[in-house]
C-alpha cells in the first residue's frame, strides 16, 4: 500500500516548475501548422519537423511588434519560455520573439505548383462561368457526415428551401481524398454530358484544418478538374484565412462552406420582397407619368385647341390678306403704266400713219406701172394715173403738167 501519494494538481505543479525552472529560456525553430487567431488578440499555433510537434502561443502585446503575418507552412524561428498549462495537462513555448527562418515546405511546394498551373491559364479570370442566379439542384463535393455540409444544408433550408441538394461524397483528408475529389466532379460532367443534369452549380470543399489537412484541394488533379468543369464550380476549403489552388482554379471562391451556400443561393423572400416593391414603384411611376400627362393635355380640349389653332392661324391670315393687297395694287399700278405707255406709243404710231396723213384729204397718185408720183415731171400727157383717196380709188388721164 502506497502511504505518500500526490493529488494530480501537486503532480502537475511539480512538473511546471521542474519544466519552467529548467527551460525558462529556449530557442526552437520548426514549421508552423494549425495556426488559429484568436479573437482575445492572441495568436496559438504549433511548431513542428518530421519527427514532432510543439503547441506555442504568442500574445497579442508581443504580436504588435511583428513586421509580418504567420502562416501554416512557415518555417519560423522562435524564442521564448516553455509553459505548462495544468487544467489541460499539456505544455507550449510562450513566444517572446520569432523571425523567420525560410518558407516551409509545404508552401514552398504550393507555390511553385501554383506558379505552374498560372502559367497554363488554370487561373484566369476569363475562363470563369458566371453562376446561375436561381439554380435547381445543388451538387455538394465534400465528406456527406462533416460539418461543412451540415452548415450548407442549414442554410440552403433557411434561404431557397425550394433547392435539391446532391450530395457527392468524398473523403476530404487523406491520400486518397485528392483522386476522390476529382472522380465526382468529373463524374458529374459526365453525367451531364449524357443528358442528366444532377447539378446546376457544385459547392467543393470542406471545413477548416491545418494546411496538411487541406492539401488534397491543391493536388494538381483536383485543381484542373475544378478547372475543366462545365459546371460552375464554388470552392468553399476551410475557413476565411485558409486557401487551397482550387480556389484560384474555381469559377468563385467562398470563405467558407455556409457563405459558399448563400452565393449559390438567391433569398427567394428577398426576391419576393424586391419584386412586389419594384412592381409597385412601377405601378407607381405609370400612374404619376399618366397623371402628369393629363394635366399636360388638359388644356388641349376641343375648344380650347380651335381658340389655340384661331390664334395661331389669324396673324398669319392677316399677313396674308396684307401681302395679297399689296400684289394687287402692286400689279394693278404695273399694269397703268404699262397701259400709258402703249396708248402713247400708239399715238405716235398713229401719228405717223399714212391712213392719218390721207384723213386729211392726202391721196396717194401713182402711174401705170404703180410707182408712186412723186415729181410731175416724172409723168408725160396723155399717162394714165390712179389716185388713192382715204376710202375708194380714181383713175385720170394727164392733160397738162406744170
């Protein structure tokens, strides 16, 4: 039988300080995985290499002074104190410093893949299909018993409870998650390519994790499966902060799965509410339009139009008449002095007239051959002679010229 023993708590407290007493000051570089902000200010993360693993802590007054932002995958150098947290049992480096130490493997891994697949186009902006606003069915890429496509089903129930759901099920973590994850979407196009339409727009993703547990969406056969959808693909992988290549492959990224659900998802409340008020700001505008307009024709009634058209058409019928007086009597003074002019042209024409010289008691004398008789001697006795009066004709003998 054992007499001396200690309580759990005396057990721990012998450790913390035995742990703190002899590592009050350590120096530990490792890459950094499960790195969480918390919403206290405080940054919780932990440290690894291939062979183990280390909780650490920052807090937020040693934060602030930090040039950069710590990421999974960082190799990170940190320096500190080991703490031991006894309601958990459990021990962590208080972070007082940290730098770092070079891009995690991982990272760097990601980043040249990325590099890659930008360069084939897998990325750009104009390879990316709009999403249909009112979809039918919804097809879900993701572990069918995982929290993310519980959060889906949630909201999808709550905003367009009208939509079918599909679910596809793949394992999301794991060596077989990637090649798992590309056969249903690929499965799905095929289905479609034979005529039966099981999604109008995927959801691809899952809840958050450390970066190891997100790497099956930046497996290269996952992000050009993504890419080679016909149809639209969401990625919706982790939390806001996390990201996968999937994400810049996909046709619209989600920071997470229950946002990735309220963009494939019109609220059709909100839809109602917005057509009955654009119906009614319609009806509206008509009426005040048609308002508007009678009172713009109301003074265009019968009456009113002949008094408008009477004023409009009596000045100018005045002018009319005006201008028609002023041809006339313009015309009629024309016509005097033309009319003057000829009767005294004709008057000197009838002045000339030999008819006026004849009325006179002239005659015309002309000899037998009808040369006229200008010179008596230019007739001999004995001629024959015709005289021309005004009115008749005379014929005489010459007896005697003088």
């Amino acid at each position: 039988m054992i007499e001396k023993h200690l309580t759990i708590s005396e057990l721990t407290e012998k450790i913390r300080i035995s742990l703190e007493g002899s590592f009050s000051f350590v120096c530990a570089e490792g890459e950094v995985s499960n790195c969480r902000p918390a919403s206290s200010g405080h940054l919780y993360f932990s440290l690894k290499d291939s062979g183990a693993k280390i909780d650490a802590v920052m807090f937020k007054n040693r934060l602030k002074s930090l040039n950069f932002e710590p990421k999974d995958g960082m190799l990170l150098r940190v320096r500190g104190s080991l703490s031991v947290y006894a309601p958990r049992g459990t021990y962590s480096i208080v972070c007082e410093e940290m730098e770092i130490a070079g891009a995690g493997e991982i990272l760097a891994m990601l980043e040249k893949r990325k590099q890659k697949l930008a360069a084939e186009g897998l990325f750009d902006n104009e390879n990316k299909k709009p999403l249909p606003r009112f979809p039918s069915v919804v097809g879900i890429v993701s572990s069918p018993t995982g929290a993310a496509v519980r959060d889906i089903l949630n909201i999808l129930t709550r905003r367009a409870s009208g939509i079918k759901v599909i679910i596809l099920p793949a394992v999301v973590q794991g060596d077989d998650a990637a090649a798992q994850i590309a056969a249903r979407i690929k499965q799905v196009n095929q289905w479609r390519e034979q005529g039966f339409n099981l999604a109008d727009v995927l959801i691809v993703g899952r809840g958050g994790g450390s970066l190891e547990d997100l790497l099956p969406f930046s497996e290269e056969e996952v992000v050009r499966a993504v890419f080679e959808s016909e149809i639209p693909v969401v990625s919706a992988v982790g939390h806001e902060i996390d990201w996968a290549l999937c994400d810049f492959s996909a046709d619209l990224r989600a920071p997470t799965p229950s946002a990735a659900a309220e963009l494939v998802s019109e609220n059709y409340d909100a839809v109602s509410d917005f057509v009955r008020k654009t119906s009614e700001d319609l009806i509206n505008s008509i009426q005040t339009r048609l308002e508007r307009a009678k009172l713009l024709l109301k003074p265009f009634s019968i009456q009113d139009m002949e008094y408008r058209f009477r004023a409009i058409l009596q000045p100018r019928l005045i002018r009319f008449d005006d201008a028609k007086e002023m041809l006339i009597n313009a015309v009629s003074e024309k016509i005097t002095v033309f009319k003057n002019r000829i009767e005294l042209t004709s008057a000197v024409l009838e002045a000339g007239s030999p008819l006026a010289v004849m009325e006179r008691g002239f005659s015309v004398v002309t000899d037998s051959s009808g040369n006229v008789v200008r010179n008596a001697q230019s007739v001999k006795k004995g001629d024959v002679l015709n005289i021309k009066p005004l009115t008749g004709e005379i014929t005489a003998i010459v007896e005697s010229i003088k």
